[in-house]
C-alpha cells in the first residue's frame, strides 16, 4: 500500500526532469517560488493552529465539563466535516464578498477541518485514566494546570495525528483557495496543469508540495510521544465533569459561534441558491448521481480502512525506522493537491493499468493514494490507546498471537478504526478533482453534477446536489459524532 501511495511520485518525477535538471534549479530559484512557498506556509500554519486551539478546546468543554446539552453539542460539532470546502468557500462569497482573501481562505478552511482533530482527540480522551487527574489534584494542581500537565499530555498522540491531518488537507486543497481567490501552490499548479502550456513547471511545484508534506511527517513523528493508556483493573469509568455554575450558558458561545460560522451562514445561502429561479429537479439524474457516490465511497471507505490496518498497527506496536519510513511514506500523496494525484492516475492508467482505466476499480485505487493516511491515523492512535500489556496477558494464556490482537486490541480501537473508515466515507463523498478525471463513463456523483453546473454559474440548477451532497454527507459525519460522545462518556445534560 505504501509502494501505491508513491506512485504520483514516479509520474511528477517523469515531468518535472523532462526538461532537465537546469530548468527544476531555476524554477525553484525564482522568487515568485518563495513567496508561495511562504504564502502556503501561512496558509498551513494559521489553520493548522486555528484548528488544535478548536479542536481540544472544544473536545476538553464537551468532556471534561458539565456544559448544558453537551450530547448535542458534540454531534453538532462535526458536521462541518461533511462540508465540501469549495462549497463552503462559494457558500460564503456569495454571502460576504468582502471575505475573500488571505483570511477567508483561513476561515473556509478552519471550519471544515477542525472537525478532524476535534474527533480524534475526542477518542484518545475516552482512554485517559481519570485517576493520574486525581492525583495530580490531590497534590496540589489546579484545574488549568492538570489539563495541560496531565490530560494532553496523554493525548498529545491523537493532537499530533489530527493536526498532521489538517495540515496535509491545507495543503492539498484547491477549492477554498479558488474560492477565495488566494494564490497559493495549488492555484498554480491547478492553472498549469489545465493550461497545459507548462506541465514540467507544475509538476516542479508539486515536488515542492512534496517536501512540504515530508517535513509536516517528520515534524508529526517527532511532537508524537507515546499514547498512555488506561492500565487500572476494573471497570473503566468517566472522569467526572467539571461543574461551571454560573458559566454554564456562556461556555456555549464558543461552540454556538464556530456552528453559526460553520453551519449556519452556508446553508441560508444554500437556501438562497434554491430560492433564485425556481428549483430545477431531475430526479433521474440526481439519483443516479446519489447512488454512485455512497457507494463508490462506502467501496473507498472499506479499502482504504483495510490497507491502514498493517501501517497503524505497525506504527503503534513496531516503531522503527522501517515503520516510521512506510507510515510516512504513505501521508506524501496526501499533501498533495487533488488534482496532482489524479492526473497521475490517468498516467498510470493509460501506462500501465489501461484495462482499469475510466473503470471504478482505478478511481477506487485513486481515492486509496489520497486517504489511507485518513484511517491510518486513526488506527494507530486507537491501537496505541488500547493497553498492550492485556495482549501480552491473552497471549501468556495461551492465545495465538493473531486471536489475541483481534480479541483485545481490536476490539478497544474498534471506536477509532470505525472513526477512520467514517472519516474516508464523508472525504470520498465531497471528493471533486480525483473524481472529475477518473470516474467511470457514464456516471456521475454529486460532486461531478454539482461542479458541472456550478461552472457555468447554474446555481439553480446546482443547488439539488449541493443539498443532496451536504445531507448525506452530514448522516454518517452526525453517526460519526454520536459514536463519539458514547465514545468519550458524553451525556446529554
């Protein structure tokens, strides 16, 4: 799976050496290079910050505190993640022109991508010792105190693995870039590549994107530390909420301000789209395009949550610099732009898989290259979570090593492996570039229909499937957040 992840990389190197190695030099010498280098590196940094700062924060107040509807609150909180970016991104120019921009990008970005580290550290939580806090109260911590000192600490893991998620995404994204009109790397390579004037020089500032992803993993691997995980006997219990007396209701406007901004101003103009000229349906069409995408990604969602299974579990359980270079190298392709990765498929599948070729079995393949990094980063945060030393214990009597993972360990990282296929399910939903170039002939999804209309400014016409993309992406993004809160002990109070 790790050696498939890579091959974007053969097809970038083939173009980008075409025309020497005096034309890559020059290329990265050249000063607009630097400033999108330095225009992406912002872009990543502001949203990846913007995003732990949402994320923990906001999985430490539905958790560890007793914030009315906290239940509620906890699934509301992922729905962003079922919002395309490029929608989201046109959602709100159509609303705020005046957004456009460095900081609009920021904003569309941040609110689809919080979700990411919002659930992992949600399920790394669930497996903290409530009794370390408690002791660490007992001699002498202050609340502040124990949740940094303590509590993320011991989930600096499932952080690091949400973070390194968001970062990738930022990077690779197209559609809140074009959105907003903010030139970064993948606006330029996206406008050379569909140019098609210079291919080489596109394919240079991919290689680029490439060191760009190979620093966040190096970065990530290093800031990751060790999961700890809950080793007391009997039975597991919830940390006790953290009462806020006259600060209950006002510890929801957080949550309410980031759900408005997420939520609520996209779908009233979401509403203004299917208001404007009347709603055009074409039942046949928008159901064929429904039944494609659920289950061309309920197909995607499976494979790649079974390729990540070996890589997370190696990662957790087997760290070396083999397992560390075969992880890493699998998260290269997902900082890549969309695009990128699919135009290198279409290569690969004229070259070398030319029976596959426009056939679900490539896009499927595509789809793995882009988002096995998605469940394996859930798998290994949910397997490091689970104590190894019950594994050792079924084994001592008696218990095929096998049985004994599947027995065990499988079964305490069954909420975060479930997480990871929900993650690629909802991601291969709002999927637009890899989907435009390799979908098969003769079918469509709502994202190809929706794209298809939205480019000759057919809002109208678009607006069904933007509905329809938005509430079937938000049904297993809201299962997703329930599981969650069950996960985490959160109650509906």
């Amino acid at each position: 799976m790790a050696a498939a992840t890579l091959l974007p990389l053969v097809y970038l190197g083939e173009r980008a050496g075409a025309r020497g190695s005096a034309f890559i030099g020059h290329e990265l010498l050249q000063p607009r290079t630097a400033a999108l280098v330095a225009r992406s590196a912002a872009l990543v940094g502001v949203v990846t910050a913007a995003c732990v700062v949402l994320g923990v924060g906001l999985a430490v107040l539905v958790t560890r505190t007793d914030v009315p509807a906290r239940r509620a609150l906890t699934v509301a909180l992922t729905l962003p993640l079922a919002l395309p970016s490029y929608l989201v991104g046109y959602l709100w120019v159509s609303t705020v022109p005046q957004v456009a921009g460095f900081w609009g990008a920021c904003l569309v970005l941040t609110l689809v991508s919080y979700p990411l580290v919002l659930l992992t550290t949600l399920a790394a939580l669930a497996g903290v010792d409530p009794a370390q806090e408690e002791v660490a109260r007992s001699l002498g911590l202050r609340g502040v105190e124990v949740l940094f000192r303590v509590t993320l600490r011991q989930v600096r893991a499932a952080i690091a693995a949400g973070a390194l998620l968001v970062a990738l995404y930022v990077l690779g994204d197209f559609g809140a870039v074009a959105a907003m009109r903010y030139e970064a790397f993948t606006w330029v390579i996206y406008g050379a590549y569909r140019s098609g004037f210079n291919p080489a020089r596109a394919a240079v500032l991919a290689l680029v994107l490439v060191a760009f992803a190979v620093a966040l993993v190096i970065a990530e691997q290093r800031m990751r530390g060790r999961a700890a995980a809950r080793v007391g006997t009997g039975t597991p219990r919830p940390a006790p909420a953290i009462a806020l007396g006259r600060w209950r209701l006002v510890a929801l406007l957080p949550g309410a301000a980031v759900l408005a901004a997420a939520l609520i101003v996209p779908a009233v103009a979401l509403a203004g789209w299917l208001a404007a000229g009347g709603l055009r349906w074409n039942a046949g069409q928008w159901g064929a395009a429904l039944a494609a995408t659920l289950w061309l990604s309920l197909a995607a969602a499976v494979v790649c949550t079974v390729a990540a299974m070996p890589l997370g579990v190696l990662a957790a359980r087997h760290r070396s610099r083999a397992t560390r270079l075969l992880e890493g190298s699998s998260f290269i392709a997902h900082g890549l732009p969309s695009i990128v990765v699919a135009i290198a498929m279409v290569s690969v599948g004229v070259t070398l898989l030319r029976p596959l070729y426009q056939r679900e079995p490539l896009l499927i393949l595509a789809y793995a290259v882009l988002f096995v990094p998605v469940a394996t980063g859930s798998v290994r945060a949910a397997v490091e979570a689970a104590p190894v030393r019950l594994e050792e214990v079924a084994r001592s009597l008696g218990r095929a090593p096998l049985r004994a993972f599947v027995s065990v360990t499988a079964r305490r990282a069954a909420p975060g492996i479930v997480a990871g296929a929900a993650l690629v399910l909802v991601t291969c939903m709002k999927e637009l570039p890899v989907t435009l170039l390799l979908h098969p002939t003769g079918t469509h999804t709502l994202a190809t229909r929706l794209w298809s209309h939205t480019l000759v400014s057919d809002y109208a016409a678009a607006a069904p499937y933007a509905a329809a993309l938005v509430v079937f992406a938000a049904v297993p993004t809201a299962l997703l957040g329930v599981w969650s809160a069950n996960l985490a002990g959160v109650r509906g109070d």
